[in-house]
C-alpha cells in the first residue's frame, strides 16, 4: 500500500510576545501564526507552520486558515512524497499566498524525511559542519533605550546584534551613534530598515554609517524599487542585504542580473518553502552571493525549519532566528534548542523533530479537511 495523505488539519496560533517589537512597518505585539499538520495512512504526521505577514506576504492568520482549506482539498488523498507535483499543483490552483505554502511544503518534508529515516538537515543534503549561531535584534526606539537593549544582547552573550532602522535616516544615525557608545566597538552590528528609507536617504544614512563598524544592512530601500537597489549598493560604503524585495528564486536571478545585493535573505514565508528555498540557494551559490536564513514571528516549529534548512549549504552564513525567544509562551514540544551564545542545535531525530504539543492544539481554532 503506498503513502497516501489521510487527514489534514488547520489549527491558528496567537501568542503574545514578552513585549512589543517595533519595526520601520509598525509595532508587533503578538504572534499570530498557522500551524498545518498532515496526517498519512501509515501513521507518519507532518507538522508545518506560517507566520504570515501582512504588510510583506500580504497575508494573515485569518487568511491562511481560508486559503490553507483550498490546499488541504487539494492534496487530500496524494502521495505526500511528490512534493514538486505538490508545490506545483497549488501553484497552479491559486497565486501568490506563499505564506501558507511554506506551512505545507514544511509538513511535506517533515513526512518525507521521516519517511526515509533522517533529520530533515540530512535528508536536504546538508551536515552539521557548522554552528548555527543566531543574532540578537533591538526593537525600534528611542536611542538610549535601544542602546541599553544592545548592551543586554551583548551581556547575554550573543555574537552580533541586529538593529532595526528605517523611520528617518537622520535620527537612524544617532541610534547607531548611541549603541557603539554603549556596546563598543568589537561586536558587530547588523541594520535593517525594512524598506523604511528614500533612495538618496538611504545612500546619505548608510555613508554616515560608514564608521560604526556595520556588517550588512537589510532592504535600505522599498521592495518595490528594486532598480534603484544597485545604485543604493555601488554608493554604500556598507554591504547591502535583500530581504523583502527577494522572495522566490525568480527573485533571486532578478537581483543577481541587475547586481543589486551583496547578501541575500531566504525567508521560507517569502518562498514558499523549503523546495523554492533550495532554488534560490543553488542561484545565490553559483552567483557567490553570501545567504542569511532569517524569520517572521513564527515559534520554534517553524525556527526548527529554518534551522534544518541553514545546514544545506556553506553559502548560509547568517542566521537570524531570534523572535522564538520573544514569546510569553513555547507551544513547541522537540525542535530546536537555544543554547549559550546564541548557539542553536537541531534535533537529531528523522524528520524535523519538532510538534505542538497535545494541550496547546486542543484550545486552538481548528479546520479538519
């Protein structure tokens, strides 16, 4: 009898954060997440998961739980190992929403590499060669609440703090002023404005910038300028990361043609998955642009992912999967363990090691397809 998708499940996610994160597109105060559990006839269950976000996937929890039923009919009753025919199919069935993608593509490889009796990391290829050590991220603020924020990332022992900018260039450099203050010189800072600066804003902050020691900044620019990105970079003294305007792997041979980035940012939300995710590796690896595996606001299932998917190539070298760590409550049994440093570990087991435990999912909204 051959693997066949019995059962699939919806369930919505809401966990409050510690306390807000504030970004250059508005303030977080919760994380609203879809977690898709496929159940098969051979008792294998995949879990996945999106934390969609509206103002960059153009997608909610609410909607992923609509569009995520559209997918559930569609796949019920397949061979869950044909996962190109599966990210193909829904492709096909509906546009865009490559959020709620993710969360299936995810439970797609978590049954496959169970199904072949290895942790996700291996069944993608990839090894445990490498640490994963994530940063640490300072929310939007005044300059000295965000500069004593950074010197706690750095008392706690983290590798690189990452700091968000983007409301006003100007002020942007005084923040960056105030946390080198404080922090000093020797650890480095990462930036990302989230889009939030103009073209010649972006190339006049960045030049102010120039003496603080910044290893990369994130999207300076809105994603939908991205013509304007090689100029940003050619006038940057300071690397320039795509993030927000590189979503798939069309995106990634785009960027790499016009020469807009020296860094790159594969977010699994924005690809649709692991599948597309491994595309846009292959192109970034061949084009010799330097790769970080980053998040939204998803919980330590998804992180587990991420986490998988960093060790497929030596071309991943940042990694940014702090916001786990920021939720008032874990709903995550297994999965990925946070360790001193910033270190992270994968778990060793076959498949993505990673659920959500019995207790939370029988309080959650709930879809069965």
């Amino acid at each position: 009898m051959s693997l066949k998708i019995e059962q699939i499940e919806l369930y919505k996610l809401f966990i409050p954060l510690k306390e807000p994160f504030v970004i250059s597109l508005g303030p977080i105060y919760n994380a609203e997440s879809v977690i898709v559990i496929i159940r098969t006839n051979e008792g294998i269950t995949g879990f996945g998961e999106c934390s969609p976000f509206m103002s960059i996937n153009g997608e909610s929890a609410d909607t992923g739980m609509v569009v995520g039923q559209y997918f559930a009919q569609l796949l019920k009753g397949k061979d869950p190992l044909q996962i190109e025919d599966h990210i193909d199919a829904m492709d096909k069935l509906m546009y865009g929403n490559a959020s709620i993608k993710s969360a299936f593509d995810m439970a797609l490889y978590d049954i496959a590499s169970q199904k072949a009796g290895l942790p996700l990391y291996a069944f993608l290829g990839g090894n445990t060669n490498k640490t994963i050590i994530t940063d640490y991220t300072v929310s939007i603020g005044e300059p000295m609440k965000m500069a004593e924020d950074a010197w706690k990332i750095k008392e706690e022992g983290y590798p690189a703090i990452k700091i968000k900018l983007g409301k006003n260039g100007e002020t942007d450099v005084q923040r960056i002023r105030a946390i080198r203050e404080r922090v000093g010189n020797e650890i480095p800072l990462r930036i990302d404005a989230n889009q939030g600066w103009g073209v010649d804003e972006a190339i006049t902050t960045l030049r102010a910038l120039e003496p603080y020691g910044i290893q990369h900044c994130e999207e300076p620019i809105a994603r939908w300028n991205f013509m304007q990105l090689p100029w940003v970079r050619q006038e940057s003294p300071i690397p320039i990361m795509a993030d927000e305007s590189c979503g798939d792997d069309h995106d990634v041979e785009r960027l790499i043609q016009l020469g807009a980035c020296d860094y790159m940012n594969i977010k699994l939300g924005k690809s649709g998955g692991i599948f597309k995710g491994l595309k846009m590796v292959k192109l970034a690896e061949a084009a010799r642009i330097h790769l970080q595996v980053g998040a939204f606001m998803e919980s330590r299932l998804a992180m587990t992912a991420f986490a998988h998917f960093s060790l497929s190539s030596p071309a991943i070298e940042h990694f940014d999967f702090d916001t786990a760590l920021m939720f008032s409550e874990d709903p995550v049994t297994g999965g990925i363990v946070y360790e001193r440093n910033g270190v992270v570990r994968v778990p060793e087991v076959a498949g993505l090691g990673a659920t959500i435990s019995e207790s939370w999912l029988r309080k959650m909204q709930q879809v069965v397809v």
